[in-house]
C-alpha cells in the first residue's frame, strides 16, 4: 500500500462497501455524495484498479475491493486501537443507530435512556423499535438486540441471557372453550392461536413445548388472526382471539391484573436467547462499544425471568 494512501480514504471506501450503496454512505459519514464518489475515483485511480462493480441499484466489490477490505479493516482497527489509548477521557460523540424489539426498548431501554445521554452529552441516538429482522450491514445499524438464535457468520453476537416463553388466553376465552390440561385437550376443546409472524410467508400456525424428557414437541392447531406485530399479538390475545405463545416479560402486567391467564403452565417452548449482535465486517468504534455495555447493565436482572408475574 503506498505511503500516501489516506486513513480517510479507507474509511470512505469501508463505509460504501459495508453498506453497498454511496447514497446511504454519504449519509451515514455526513458527505455529499459527490465527495464520496470522488473518494472512491481518486483511489482506485491511485491503487490502478477498480474496487467496485456498479449497477443502477447497488455497488458490489470487486476482487481487488475485497482484498483491500480486508487489509484495511484490519489497518483502521489497529489505528483505532491507537487512538483509543490516548482518547479514555474525551468525551464520545457522534451518532449510534440501535435497532430493538418494541417491548424491551419501551419496557426497559428507553426509561433509562436519559441517564446514558446525560453522562454522554456528544451522542445522538437514533432508536429503530421493530420486531423484524433488520439487515444491520445494509441498513446500517451499529448494533442490533436481537431475541432468537443467530446463524449468521458475519455477524458477531454478545449472548445477553434469555426470555421465557410462556402461554397466555384471554378469560373469556378460557370461558367459552374451556381450560385445557393436556396438549391433547386443545384440540379435544376445539382451541385456536393467534398465530405470530414475522413474515407473511410462515402459515403454519402451531403450538410448541418442551415435553418432562427435554424434547421439543408441536402440535398444528387452527389460526384464523395472524399478526406480526408484539402489540397486536397481545391485543389479539385480550380480545379473546385465542391462545399466544409469548415472552413473560411482556406480559407480565396483564396476567398480574388477570386480563390474561396462564395456560398449561407445564408445557411451554424453550427459551429464546437474546443477544446484542455487531457485524464482523466493521471497527467497533468506541462510542458503539460503551452503548452495548450500557446496554447490557440495563438488561441483567431483566431477562432470565422464568415468573411472568411479579414475586
């Protein structure tokens, strides 16, 4: 690489690779996009190669592009873990874009979040509260709190703990179909779901548990509601739709005050992990690094929770 090659530069080049797009680079950097178009020009030109393939919709790295990714994600790591030694006092700044399940974010997240902002006056947050799956590497997240398992190997996950599962109804339900005891009761009674989706294209509604011996069993059961929404599962479940599957932290509140009941508290779907997840694609700047601890302070004694209703 030659002397004069810029660590600006490269973080012009990293920023439009990791999110395939100058536009969203010019954004998240705070450039025109012309200036990071003739960042990326000015390079290749210095380096006698092109880095990118360009299209009308996206831009994918070339051979060459790959290899220099790679070398200078590391050189931009080690610059700032340099810069890291000398900077433990300045106060952080910039902007964190965080991407979280509604009910943790309103349940937990952003009651705190004053407190987090006053110690860091530099920072802007940007908050997206979803129940999706958000792309973090295309949409350009600095780090997501993510419920469920993750397979990605280009992601990097901090295991947080764990939600449990529990199975909800409605009283008026209950009342009309009957308290089932068994698994093998839903369907004597003729129970439904409110079935759960975060896509549209899972049309199998079904009910889920751990069986004494640690296995997992399922059973198909009708759905005539399905959503993909935390809010409007809930709903669903209090309008007397059926029966919901779902974490006992955020129902904690309507089972305590009986606007929600417990079904076969001994036959409910294994915990979901939860995890704060990164891309391995990118430095973690410092002020992403004191968020996620922060984060995972405000998240220890909350999860973990196998009592849905309050001791």
């Amino acid at each position: 690489m030659q002397s004069n090659l810029d660590l600006a530069a490269l973080r012009v080049f990293l920023q439009v690779a990791e999110l395939a797009h100058f536009s969203r680079a010019a954004d998240e950097l705070g450039l025109p996009k012309g200036r990071v178009s003739q960042v990326v020009r000015e390079l290749e030109a210095r380096l006698g190669t092109r880095l990118f393939q360009r299209t009308t919709r996206r831009v994918s790295l070339t051979s060459d592009g790959e290899l220099l990714a790679e070398r200078a994600r590391t050189l931009l790591a080690d610059a700032g873990e340099v810069e890291a030694l000398f900077q433990q006092d300045r106060q952080l700044g910039g902007r964190l874009r965080v991407d979280m399940p509604v009910r943790l974010a309103l349940g937990r997240v952003l009651p705190a979040l004053p407190g987090f902002l006053a110690a860091h006056p530099g920072l802007q947050v940007e908050l997206s509260c979803s129940d999706r799956r958000v792309d973090l590497v295309e949409e350009g997240f600095d780090c997501v709190l993510r419920v469920g398992a993750v397979h990605d190997p280009m992601l990097v996950a901090r295991p947080l703990g764990r939600v449990s599962l529990v199975n909800a109804a409605s009283p008026a339900y209950l009342a009309a179909r009957g308290m089932p005891g068994t698994p093998d009761d839903l369907l004597a009674q003729g129970h439904e779901l409110v079935h759960y989706s975060q896509t549209w294209a899972d049309r199998r509604p079904r009910f889920d548990w751990v069986d004494a011996e640690g296995r997992a069993r399922s059973l198909g059961l009708p759905a005539r509601v399905s959503v993909n929404h935390t809010d409007a599962y809930e709903t669903a479940a209090l309008a007397g739709m059926g029966i919901v599957q779902a974490p006992g932290i955020g129902l904690r509140a309507a089972i305590a005050d009986g606007r929600l009941v417990r079904v076969l508290p001994g036959y409910e779907p294994a915990p979901l992990s939860v995890n704060l997840v990164t891309s391995q694609r990118r430095h973690t700047p410092r002020r992403v690094r004191v968020f996620m601890d922060w984060l995972t302070g405000q998240l220890a004694g909350y999860l973990d929770d196998d009592n849905p209703t309050p001791s």
